[in-house]
C-alpha cells in the first residue's frame, strides 16, 4: 500500500480498475485510487484487529486492481451523519483473492502472514464515494471495510445473493 500526499494530509491508497471513466479523479491514470485513511487502521490497530491490518496490506493493496466486479447500493438500512440513504451511495468491490493475510509480531516490526484463502469465499471492499475532493482530488472514494463472504455458486467471484444484496451491478470484467 503506497502512501499518497493530499492537500489534506496524506492517505493510503489502493489502486482499483476504472469503473467509472466520467469521473474527475483519474488525471490521466487508467486506474482509481481508493483511500484508506491513518484513523482507520489506526484504529483497527487499537482494537487489536490483526486479520483486517492483516488484510489490508496483503489483500486489499495487492488485489483490488484484481476486482471482478462493482455493485452500488446496499440493501439495508443506513444512515451516516444526518443521511438515512447512506446505502444507497456504498459500492461492493468483490474479487477472488487467493489467500488471506495477518498482521503478526511486534506492535512498531510485525510482518504479514499469509494463509489460504478461505473456501467457497469472495473477498469484498465496501467503497464510500470521495465527499472531499477539494482535500484529497486523487481518490476516488475511501475503503471502509473489508471482509469474506460467501461466494455464489453459479459466479465465484460475486457474493451470494448479490441480485437482492445490493441494488445493481455497475461494472464487471
């Protein structure tokens, strides 16, 4: 994961396919940058959340370029700083990863340990869109959470029950 100075600060970033070329972020590249911020695996850290720190250097750095597809909307109930239609704006970036990654050792010298994948699972990056690109112009939207989830059987790289998990498919490879 590279770490990538903004006007406001600097964020680690992940590159992604582009799945939107209309969007103001690119600047030329032919690929998307999707932030992760400090705070976030800061805070991952405390909670002593060793598979997600794990996860996010060894899955989501190296295999969200490798994303097979994009839904938007989740169907659920949300609500996040006054919006009660938070869902609606969430993007699902799903992919196989084959394997998975641990965070282990000591706090300020740890090293990524690597295991299998788990079986009959998609690996899922759930995307918020960029509402501050006056501080942060290159990133396209920020990774909030990450995780394995049942893959369907019949199309291996989607989740199960992705037709009435999210709203709609916006983009696959």
């Amino acid at each position: 994961m590279n770490l990538l100075d903004q006007p406001g600060g600097s964020v680690f970033v992940a590159e992604c396919p582009v799945w939107d070329k209309s969007c103001g972020t690119l600047n030329g590249r032919d690929h998307l940058l999707i932030g992760i911020t400090s705070q976030a695996l800061r805070g991952k850290g405390i909670r002593g959340m060793s598979w997600h720190l794990g996860q996010a250097y060894g899955v989501v750095s190296t295999g969200l370029i490798m994303a097979k597809h994009v839904f938007k909307g989740l169907n659920r109930d949300m609500a996040i700083q006054g919006n009660s239609h938070a869902a609606a704006d969430k993007l699902a970036v799903t992919w196989l990863a084959p394997r998975d990654a641990q965070l282990i050792g000591p706090r300020f010298n740890p090293t990524i340990r690597y295991c299998d994948a788990p079986p009959n699972r998609t690996f899922a990056v759930y995307i918020s869109p960029n509402r501050m690109l006056q501080q942060f112009p290159l990133i396209h939207g920020w990774a909030e959470h990450w995780a394995w989830i049942a893959s369907d059987p019949a199309r291996p790289t989607a989740p199960v029950d992705w037709e009435t998990r999210y709203d709609r498919e916006i983009w696959a490879a």
